[in-house]
C-alpha cells in the first residue's frame, strides 16, 4: 500500500479560529446541552478519520471516513436518508432505502473520488477479512461535494490507499474542523467551508422506565451557499459584511477589482455547492425514525442560510448505534436463518410519541456543525492561486455583540 501524500497543507497563518461556542458563548444553540466533545464521536462506538491530500500541482482536496462501529460489517445499524435537493451522489442508498441497513463505514470526499473511495472500501474489508468478507452484503456507502475551485479536481488524487489508511485509523477523540478532511477544498457561503461537528444530549428514559440520556451527534461537510445568505443566530452576518466591503473600496480601481473577483466567484458557484450531514445517535430508532431525524437536518441548515438550490447536492443520512442487526449472507452461508421462515429479531424501538427532543436536537446540532465548519477553517491559498477567505472572527464577535 502507498504512503498517502504528506498533509502540507495551503492553509493561510491568520488570526487563531476558534469554535463558535468558544467565540461566542452567549450564542443560543437550542435547549440541550452538547456532548463532552461536542462532536459525532460523542456517540458511542462511532469513530472518524479525516486526511488532507496535497501536492504542489494544485491537488487540495482529503476524504473523512466515519465507522459506525467496530463490526460494522456483520452487524448493521438502523439507517435513513433524506435528500434535500440530489444533485449530488450518495452510494448505497438505494439498499439503506430498500431495507433501512447500514453495514458499511461511510466515506466523504470530492466528487470525482468516488470510485476509488469504493474500491477502497472492499479493498479493506479483504485485507481485513480475507476474500470470505465478501460472503457478506457490502455495499459501500460514498458521498462527494465538489472542490474543483480550490482542488485540481482532474488529479484524481485520492486512491483507494487513502480509504484504507482512513479506515486503519479512524478514533473516538473529537472531529477536526475545518480544511480538513473530505472538506479540505471545500467552500460555505463563499467563505472558507469544509468539515464541522457538534453534538447533543437528550434526557430520556429506557425501556424500564429509568432515566437515561441519549447522544445525538453530526458531522457536516459544509460546500454551499452565497454570502448574503449567511446567518448566524439569526444575524444577516453575510449581508453586513458585504456592505462594510463595498464601503472599504473606495477608488473606482478597487471597485473594478473586486467585481471581477465577484464575478469569477458568481462562476465557480454556478453548481451552488452542497453540504452532506451525517448524524448518528445512540437511541434505539427504526428506519423510518431515522429518515425523520435525518430530514431534520433541513432546519439547522436552512437558519445558517442555506436554501437547496437546484445544482446543490444536499443530502443528509442518519443513522442508529442502538439498534444491532446481523448482516445476511449471500445465499443465507453460515447463517441460522432460514430465508423462507419468518422470524423476529428482540430489540428495543423508541416510541414515536418520545422523539421530539432528537428532532430537536439534530436540528440544532447541524446548526453548529456548520458553524464550526465556519469558524475553524482558515484563509486557503489553492489551484491556480485561488484564494478564498475564512470568516473574520474578530468581526464577527463584534457584529454579535449588539445582538447577544
């Protein structure tokens, strides 16, 4: 297996980023209280990988790898997806909408990667499990924004040795954010996007009747949106800092030069870009629970601004480590199963009539997520000396303070 390309990255020293929580501790981010990490790793068992590829020749791009548990491959979670708007590619989704089954890690990256995320995945799985992993039903589950602005995206520069290092070395310690991972080339709301998490506690009871407390946590790959749509706390923050730009150029010359800038930026947003969310919690949900939970998601992007405009590929897949399902064999080899004899699995489902608070809870939490995204990316110099900007902190703190 070749080394994966050394994370030298293009990022742009600036002022230190920092969390929106961090930056803005007065902020109101919904009525529960984040996970220790306040990250998708919060939920037990859940672990992320996430690498950056560079290369003088223009390649900035990376791929985040998120397994849902440790034998992910022969015992399934619960799963649903929701597309907001489907100009975009989520592989494996016709077998999680057919049966509500994840059994495969899921694998973020750019859209021109997407083949070799998927052979990278099988090819893990054989050197993991030998060539009998195949017996199983495995269908890789790959999703892709696009990065071609900032990324030479015709590089091709991921390969299945990146999927296979993700996945040797995914952990439970907090997300990283910002340009890195699959969102490495990413771009949110014209400024400097890529990847953000966050998570939340929801306090609930078990089967019993005992009280317990069930995690909700996100990751988003945040690659959409125009400036003025940019909210934060419900502040038009996008729209103020336009106008304090349009101020700031004073002579006819600066004027030309940033409406050539605006221009060029109007262009390479022609697709409008896309987000991919993916939230996992640990309370026992069945399929259509999760499809609920997962179009949730909608309301967290839709505060920050974003709209599912026509070229975007927005689509948000959820899913439930409370829930164990054993994977079947093709053919029912080695398994107790008889595939013409009904029988039931014992488990324990969430009743509807509960699931307010992880609605709620996923919906804020994409807020966040996308938020931090924001806000822990930095200044990115990337193919052909594309510069884009990260969202200035310090103005942004100074924005709010009138409103907090």
């Amino acid at each position: 297996m070749s080394t994966p390309i050394p994370n030298t990255s293009n990022a742009v020293a600036q002022e230190q980023r920092k969390r929106i929580r961090e930056l803005l501790p007065k902020l109101f981010l919904g009525d529960y209280r984040p996970g220790p990490l306040n990250s998708l790793t919060d939920v037990p068992g859940v672990k992320v990988h996430t690498q950056q590829i560079f290369s003088p020749q223009g390649t900035n791009t990376g791929v985040t790898s998120i397994t849902p548990r440790e034998k992910w491959l022969t015992r399934a979670c619960y799963s649903g997806i929701f597309t907001f708007n489907g100009a975009g590619e989520l592989t494996g989704s016709h077998w999680i909408h057919e049966t509500g089954l994840l059994h495969s890690p899921i694998i973020l990256t750019n859209s021109l990667s997407i083949g070799a995320a998927h052979e990278g995945v099988y090819r893990y799985a054989v050197q993991q499990y030998g060539s009998d992993s195949l017996a199983g039903f495995l269908v890789p589950v790959v999703g892709e924004t696009f990065d071609g602005y900032l990324n030479d995206i015709t590089s091709f520069a991921v390969r299945p040795e990146h999927i296979i290092h993700g996945l040797q070395n995914v952990s439970s310690e907090r997300v990283r954010e910002g340009n890195v991972g699959g969102g490495t080339g990413m771009i949110c709301h014209r400024f400097k996007g890529g990847t953000g998490s966050a998570s939340r506690i929801v306090e609930g009871l078990d089967a019993r009747g005992g009280k317990k407390e069930y995690t909700i946590g996100v990751l988003v790959q945040a690659n959409y949106g125009k400036k003025q749509h940019l909210r934060i706390g419900g502040v038009p923050v996008g729209r103020i800092l336009m106008a304090e730009a349009e101020e700031t150029a004073k002579t006819d010359e600066e004027k030309r030069r940033r409406m050539q800038a605006e221009e060029l930026d109007d262009k390479k947003n022609r697709k409008d870009g896309s987000i991919l969310v993916v939230l996992s919690t640990d309370a026992p949900l069945n399929p259509a629970q999760l499809q609920r939970i997962a179009r949730r998601a909608t309301v967290g992007l839709a505060k920050v601004g974003g709209y599912g405009n026509n070229l975007s590929g927005d689509i948000f897949i959820a899913f439930s480590t409370g829930t164990d399902i054993p994977v079947e064999s093709i053919g029912g080899t080695g398994s107790a199963v008889d595939p013409l004899k009904p029988k039931p699995l014992p488990m324990e489902i969430l009743d509807d009539t509960s699931i307010n608070g992880l609605l709620e809870a996923g919906a804020d939490a994409t807020e966040e997520a996308v938020y931090n995204a924001l806000c822990m990316a930095d200044d990115f110099i990337g193919y052909q000396d594309r510069k884009v900007e990260a969202l200035p902190l310090g103005r942004l703190e100074q924005i709010m303070e009138k409103y907090l």
